[in-house]
C-alpha cells in the first residue's frame, strides 16, 4: 500500500503540491511521489510521527520537513531542485537556487535502519548532483557528479537508494558545479533519529545550516564568484530580523544542531546557559566526554549540536560571535572617523548635498536607531528592535524565547519577555561617584585635540597659521 505523509501540515497554507516529470533511468516503480513545495519563511510545526517508531522531531529555523511516503519498506522523498525566491528579511529578497520552493531546501527526517529513496528532479538551467553529507551509504549513492553517477541534466529525475546506517546530524548539497549552486543556496538537513526512542531524547529540537551571499545593493542575484566579502550573513537563507526565535518552554531538555556550509568558520554563542556539545556529522558525543562550553566553533562543511535544560527564563541571544557576522548589508571599505570632528566639513558637503548628515565620529550604534532611506532590495547594516530600544543587530543573530507554561508542540512567538522587578539594568541617579581608577598607558605623544581630517594637497599649519615641523612619528596625521 502507498500512503503519502502530511503530517503536521493541517493549517500550513504555505503547502503545496506539485506533480514530477519522468524518471530518468530505472523505471520499476509506482508513480514518482508527489513533491510539495512550501512558500511561507516561517518556522512551520514539526512533522509529529504517527506511524513507526517513535521520536521527537525537529523544528527547522524559517523551514519545514520534506513529507514523504510508504512504499512497500521504503521511504519515499522527492526533492525538486529549481530556482526559488526567498526572503532573506523583510525588505530584502534573493533570486537563489534551492529544492521544493526555498533555500535551503526541507529537511528530511527519517530514522535509523530506514531504506529511503529520494528522488530528485532538476529544474535548472544546468546539471546538478545530491551529496548525502555524512551518510554511509554505497559509492555510487554518494552523489559526486562525474566521480560516482553522472550529473543529472535538467529536466530530468533520478534516484537514490540507501538504508540509513547511523543516527545523527548529517545535511545534502550538490556535489556538480558545487561553487555555484552552493553559493545560490542548495543544501538542507537531513537528520537521522535513533531507532532506540529513548536514546538522548530532548523535548525541543531545533535546526539550521549557515550560508552567507554577497548580494549588492538594488540587486537580486548572489555574486557566486565571491571567496571572503560576504555582506549577508544567514541562518537558513535569513538574517536578523528576520530569524524566528527558538521558543522553548522552561525545563525543557533542548538541542540545537547546525552545520557550516559558509567560507569561513563560525563560533555560536548563546547567552545565559552552559550546554553539552552532544553531536557532531561523524555521529554522537559519549556523555562521559561531552564538554561544557558557552561556544562552540564550527569549521567550513562541520556540523555541530549541543544539548542543555532551559532552566533560566528569559529572552537569551544566540548569535555568531564574529562581530561583522552580525550586521547586514555591510561596506568593507567604509573608513573609520571615530573621534574625528566632521562639523565644517559637514557644513561644506551639505552646500553640494543638502542633508548630507555625517556619521561614524562617536561609533556605529546611531545607525541602529535610525530610519534611514535604503536602496531597493537591501537591509540597514544594524537593526532590529525590542522592548527596550533598538538591538543594533543583523545577520546570524536571533533570541531564545524560555517560558513558563508552553504547551509542547508550541513554538509561536510568546512576545517579549517580562522581567521580574528589580532585575532590570537601571540608571544610577545616586550620589556622585568617586573617581574609577585606570592603569597608566604609553604616552604617544598625540594630543586628542591633534585627531583632525588632513588634506594632503595642503601644508599642515598649526594654530598660528604656520606650518607645523615634520613630525618624528610617522603616524601623526591619521
């Protein structure tokens, strides 16, 4: 008998369902299954199992799970890839490439000993692979384009067979063409669930890839070609604010699993907890040695999870502690003007551009409290705003939301969080302070006062017009 799986899509308008092409190559099966196809950038409920084993299953950040179905004892999946346009945050989105409507792709959740067959039809302009990170499967289901199967052209639909040996946290992406259409956006998760339901279960588990484009101002379309200057900085093709928040309810056991598929590495930070770094893509971490960390760095192409209890109410950011890996939309050439005095050049600028305000002499943070007119298609660098004010946030950043009394399958946003009284940061309004002692620094030899904007077309006069004697160091003017 063939069923096909919706679960957990009851309510989910952003699902539907399209019909596939024919298969390239064997032919003796049913139909090929349908290939659903989301179109919402929320974080849809998870996919609850109500056949086979049991198991907790994920919650994908601003993503959703690939249904699937019964065919015979395979499970059945079928992943379209095609160009997709996805929202990065609201006012900004990006012509990418990606499976089933968005990019990343679903996840696909299955369990340990399962046989899966995945389908996988090309909607693109050119060939593609599927490589099943992580997975120990037979050489030819490795999906290396060239090196394992051939590249599957477009329009047509081929197959991969293999039984899931090993629980754990594994993704796919293409293996043909990999710099391109990975900078595009293909890839997804893939997570494998114990065949033992018991075995380090939590009661949350959340989901997300990082991936990062260089898309310039007023344009659609990622610059592929791009090693290290990325300006948007994502979980599951998002950024702040437009990530969800990871919604848990307070002691409830918690795992978050991620895998890396960026140019660089990433150290994810999350606040007010320690947590057990539990797993990783070459499988789990005995809890004999598991570490407790508030970080943990995860490398180009690693995958990583770590567990905790979320005893601490609160709304706890999560972010990459990479300080640029948190803003949007950001200028690799802007100059820095801190402590320098813009005001007659101001006035002059604003003779030629009347308005021109300038910026960046007292820090950035002003940028994160202004409205400022944009470009088409494109994010202020610092946004986002919460109970208190702005949060001076972008990229890889979001907020994990511990509540009293959530329901468990309840993963909407419970608004800001309520703090008791008294355990807010105030302002001091109390009696003058005693001055703060400071450790003694080098003497530089340069005045504040000597911080200026030099023409170098022009001698460097000092105050009574004269020019000033060469300076001994040779960094006196910046």
């Amino acid at each position: 008998m063939t069923t096909l799986s919706r679960r957990g899509f009851i309510g989910t308008s952003g699902l539907v369902v399209a019909a596939a092409g024919a298969v390239s190559g064997r032919t003796a099966f049913a139909a090929v299954p349908e290939a659903p196809t989301m179109t919402e950038a929320t974080t849809q409920a998870p996919l609850v199992p109500t056949t086979g084993p049991d198991y907790q299953p994920v919650a994908t950040l601003n993503g959703w799970t690939l249904p699937w179905r019964m065919n015979g004892d395979w499970k059945e999946f079928h992943l379209v890839a095609e160009p997709v346009v996805r929202e990065l945050a609201p006012g900004m989105k990006g012509y990418l490439w990606g499976y089933n409507g968005q990019s990343p792709g679903p996840t696909i959740e299955a369990v340990e000993g399962d046989k899966v067959r995945i389908y996988v039809t090309n909607k693109l302009p050119e060939s593609t692979t599927i490589h099943w990170h992580g997975q120990r499967l037979p050489n030819g289901m490795d999906g290396v384009g060239g090196l394992n199967q051939p590249h599957i052209p477009p329009g047509k639909t081929f197959v991969y067979e293999f039984q899931l040996r090993r629980s754990g946290t594994y993704m796919y992406h293409p293996h043909s063409d990999e710099m391109v259409q990975m900078a595009m956006g293909m890839m997804g998760f893939f997570v494998v669930h114990p065949k033992d339901p018991a075995f380090r279960r939590v009661d949350r588990d959340f989901v997300f890839l990082l991936n990062a484009f260089d898309i310039e101002p007023g344009s659609y379309v990622p610059r592929v070609a791009e090693m290290t200057e990325f300006n948007m900085w994502c979980w599951n093709s998002r950024v702040f604010p437009g990530i969800d928040p990871l919604v848990v309810g307070r002691n409830d056991k918690v795992r978050i699993r991620f895998g890396n598929l960026t140019m660089t590495n990433h150290p994810i930070h999350m606040h007010g907890y320690e947590f057990k770094v539990s797993c990783t893509d070459g499988g789990w971490v005995d809890p004999a040695a598991a570490w407790d960390e508030v970080s943990i760095d995860c490398a180009v192409g690693q995958m990583r999870a770590f567990d905790f209890v979320a005893d601490e109410p609160g709304d706890w950011a999560i972010h990459c502690h990479k300080s640029h890996h948190t803003m949007n939309a950001m200028g690799h050439s802007v100059k820095n003007y801190i402590g320098v005095n813009k005001k007659d050049l101001a006035k002059r600028i604003a003779k030629i551009a009347p308005g021109y305000m300038p910026m960046g002499s007292n820090g950035m943070g002003e940028m994160g409290s202004m409205e400022m007119p944009l470009p088409d298609n494109t994010l202020p660098m610092m946004t986002g705003f919460a109970q208190f004010g702005p949060v001076e946030m972008g990229g890889m950043f979001s907020v994990v939301k511990v509540r009293e009394g959530l329901a468990r399958n309840d993963y909407k946003d419970p608004g800001w969080f309520k703090h008791p009284e008294g355990t807010v940061a105030f302002e001091y309004k109390g009696q003058k302070l005693a001055e703060a002692p400071r450790g003694a620094s080098p003497d530089s030899g340069i005045e504040p006062t000597e911080w200026r904007i030099k023409d170098p077309r022009k001698p460097n006069l000092g105050p009574d017009g004269k020019p000033r004697p060469a300076a001994k160091n040779p960094h006196s003017n910046h």
